[in-house]
C-alpha cells in the first residue's frame, strides 16, 4: 500500500477511529449541499429528530435546476420549484450558509467553493455529486457522495469509507500550442480506461501539471472520476498558495497556514501503488466519438474501427457507433454540430471564458447552430463582463446566460432535442446526459467548443488562430 503521500498524511489526520467492518470513520472538513441530493437527507434527520451536527461545516447553493435564462420565480419547472424551497428552508432552519440566485457568490458548487478559498489543501471535502474530486486540485481529499452519505455527515460529520491505492499520474514536458487541461484529462482517461482508476485515488503530477494555473488543475481533478477514481488530487505550491491568499475563507495568517499546507505534501520518497508517465507532446486536442468519456481521440485521427480496438472494448464501440451514428473508419473532424455549450463545473471558471472568447472575437457562430455560454457562478459572470467577454460571445452569436449547470446533465430547461448533436465542454457524454434519450454529445475543450459553434462542424481550432 502507498505510504508518506499526500493521500495517506490526510487520510490519517482525519482518521476517527477503524469500524468493526474495515472501513475508516473519517473526519469530513467542509460538506458542500445542493438542491438536488439533499432533500431526502434532511428529511431522513427530520425523521430521526435529529439537527446538522456542524453548520459551519455545511454551505449549500443552487446548480443544478437553476434556469440559466428565466430565473423568475417561482420557476416554470413545479419541481425544480420544490427543490429551490426546499434548500431554502433546509438551509434557514440548520443555521447553514446558503448562496442563492442573486447573492452575488451563487454558482455551481465545484466553483464557489474554490473562489471563495473555502476550498484549501490537507481538507477532506464530501458532497452530493461526483465531481467533488475537483477540489482535489488544491491538495484536499474530495469525495462525492450518495444521499444517505449526505445525512451521515449532516448527522455526524463523518463517512465510513474503506481506504484506496494511490496512483501516480506523471505528465512531463511543454504542451503543444492549442492543447488544453481538458485535452490532457481526456487523453488519460482514453490511455487508463474509464474503469481504469477503480480502487484508487489519482496523485497527479509532474512538469506539465505543475505549470498548470489552479484553473486547469481543477479541470484536470474534475474529471478523475470519469476515469474510475474515487478521487484525484494535485500536491499543493506556491500556485495554489497565491490562489488562495486574501480570498474570502482563506486563512488570515497565511504564512503559517502555507508552512502546513507543505507538510502535508507527498514525500520526496512517497511510495505509491502503480505509477504510469505521459508525454505532454503526445498530445493533441481531444474529442470523445463515443458514449463513454474514454472513447476519444485526437481531432486529426479517424474513428476507431472495431478490428483497431482491444477485444474488450468492441462491444461497447458496437453501441457506440449504433447510438452516434458515426461511421467507423472517418474521421471525427467535420462532423456537423447543432449545439454548442461552453461551461459546467469542467470547464465554467473565468480562465474557460477567456480562452473561448479569444476564439470567437472576429468571427460568428454559423447559421443553424444554437451557441451558448454559461458562465460557472455569478462572481465568474461578474469577472467577465467587467472584461467585457460577454460583449466578444454576443457579438459573435453566442447566447450569454446566467450561472448554473445548464446542458451538463439538462436537470433544466437547457436541453438537446431529438438526436441532436451536441459540441460541449462538460465531463460526460453517456446516453441521454444532455436531456434527450437520444442526444448525442461530442466532450471537447471550450476552444474547441468555440471553434465548432463557428465552422458548424467539429474543427481544430487552431486553424482560427
């Protein structure tokens, strides 16, 4: 088993006691809430009479249902209603911090939590949604949880979970202009496999990674679960440390915390259970063809073939081909597109904005394409009309919203119709994710976003400059 890496010091900081099963009850630092995995686990305290043991662990905002168009209340969605006045009066009646729409700091949970400096290295972090790994990006152990996990440390402010293997994910070298985070994390997930991390927590690191802004690191983070992680993680630095100084929650004596937060970093001769390498060069932007966030490929490359794929993934690449309707053997590049999303808790943070409207400004979004862009909170919305992004998408034809998760998983009105294909730069592409069961979606970074909203069609972006 892994020893002196930055997973076992946290783990074992936060180590209650080992339960008569196995599993560790572990300490929970910061519990993230949302509207739609926390309904249930307030009512099953209600029932127990019991109240939240730790309010000032406990931040709740509103993403999922959120409209990112007409936030008029009450919603034209009876249900999403419901859950919005259920937050509401969970949130009042637990004494728990609450951002709804228009406090100025809503948002997708995955975003505020970091910009807000809630979000800090050594911390164990749960939360009613899968992606939590992202928080990972700041050297915490973020997990996502099912909603009898989020009663449990709503009640007792710990989880019995069982220990994982850490693997250490080395990426070295410059990546090639036009290569993103995005095209790194959707390039390991297609080399590992999406069952690849099963059993483990994702250490990423080397030169590549370390050159990454806090930004792309949480892109990176994000998505490990997609890769079969429990959970992913960065080792903290002096990026992350000048993320966090003077941010809201951050702590005020800053030196002291940083002396910490190197502490708790994976030892020089950490060991770790598997260690696998990657060459940043051999990577190009990435675009998935199938129904899984593995199968991708780089934008010049064809379509796999059955015969090209291992024996082990045909029979998914048989439904695969079925479901998208794309011909095996042709390339992904040119494939017409009719709807084009920039934003989700991937790929929504300010960084996104700004290297999509460098994409678009001078050009318009083609005829017959729906383009939007959904900025990841309202302080991230804010940031960038004071930059005056909004100005660059609206002006080249893109839709400028309000904060929310929108097409990610469509628990709102933004959705696919038909068997419309979709250029998104949100985490997954399985059936029916972007609202229509038979909505087809193409998982690419926000230039490549971009730069298809334009073309029409799948496109290399750096062939708009």
């Amino acid at each position: 088993m892994s020893e002196r890496t930055l997973f076992d010091k946290v783990w074992d900081a936060h180590t209650v006691k080992i339960l008569p099963s196995g599993q560790t009850q572990l300490f929970i630092g910061l519990h993230l809430v949302h509207e739609v995995t926390s309904p249930q686990a307030f009512s099953m305290l209600r029932e127990r009479g019991l109240k939240v043991l730790f309010p000032d662990r406990t931040v709740a905002t509103v993403d999922h249902i959120v409209p990112t168009e007409n936030q008029a209340r009450p919603f034209a969605d009876d249900l999403a209603e419901e859950m919005m006045r259920a937050i509401e009066n969970n949130a009042e009646s637990n004494d728990i911090r609450f951002y709804g729409i228009g406090s100025g700091d809503q948002g997708i949970v995955h975003v505020i939590a970091p910009e807000q400096g809630l979000t800090q290295p050594g911390m164990t972090i749960a939360c009613g949604d899968s992606h939590t790994s992202t928080h990972g990006a700041f050297g915490a152990i973020a997990f996502g949880i099912g909603t009898s996990q989020v009663r449990d440390v709503l009640a007792s402010q710990t989880l019995a979970l069982s220990k994982l293997k850490v693997r250490r994910i080395e990426v070295n070298g410059d990546l090639k202009p036009g290569v993103y985070a995005k095209d790194v994390i959707l390039h390991i997930i297609r080399k590992l496999g999406v069952k690849g991390g099963v059993g483990y927590a994702y250490e990423y690191a080397g030169t590549t990674i370390e050159r990454m802004s806090m930004e792309e690191r949480m892109t990176i983070c994000n998505m490990s679960i997609e890769g079969g992680a429990r959970c992913g993680y960065i080792n903290p630095d002096r990026i992350t440390y000048d993320y966090l100084k003077g941010r809201d929650f951050a702590p005020k004596d800053h030196e002291n915390a940083v002396k910490w937060w190197e502490s708790i970093k994976s030892d020089p001769d950490a060991v770790y259970d598997d260690v696998v390498v990657f060459d940043a060069a051999d990577i190009e932007p990435t675009v998935t063809w199938g129904i899984t966030p593995g199968q991708g490929i780089g934008i010049n490359e064809p379509i796999p073939t059955l015969e090209s794929l291992p024996e082990s993934e045909r029979a998914i690449a048989k439904e695969a081909y079925q479901y998208m309707k794309l011909t095996p053997g042709s390339p992904i590049k040119g494939t017409k597109v009719d709807v084009c999303f920039v934003g989700s808790c991937t790929n929504g943070r300010i960084d996104d904005l700004r290297i999509a409207a460098r994409v678009a400004k001078g050009h318009k979004v083609a005829p017959n394409v729906k383009a939007f862009i959904v900025p990841g909170s309202e302080r991230v919305k804010k940031q960038a009309e004071a930059e005056g992004l909004d100005r660059i998408f609206v002006e080249s034809g893109f839709e400028w919203r309000e904060a929310g998760c929108s097409m990610c998983l469509a628990m709102n009105p933004d959705k696919l119709s038909g068997d419309q294909i979709s250029a998104s730069s949100s985490n997954r592409n399985f059936k029916g994710r972007q609202g229509s069961a038979s909505g087809r979606t193409l998982l690419m970074s926000p230039a490549m976003v971009v730069a298809a909203a334009i073309k029409g069609e799948v496109t290399d972006a750096r062939e708009l400059g």
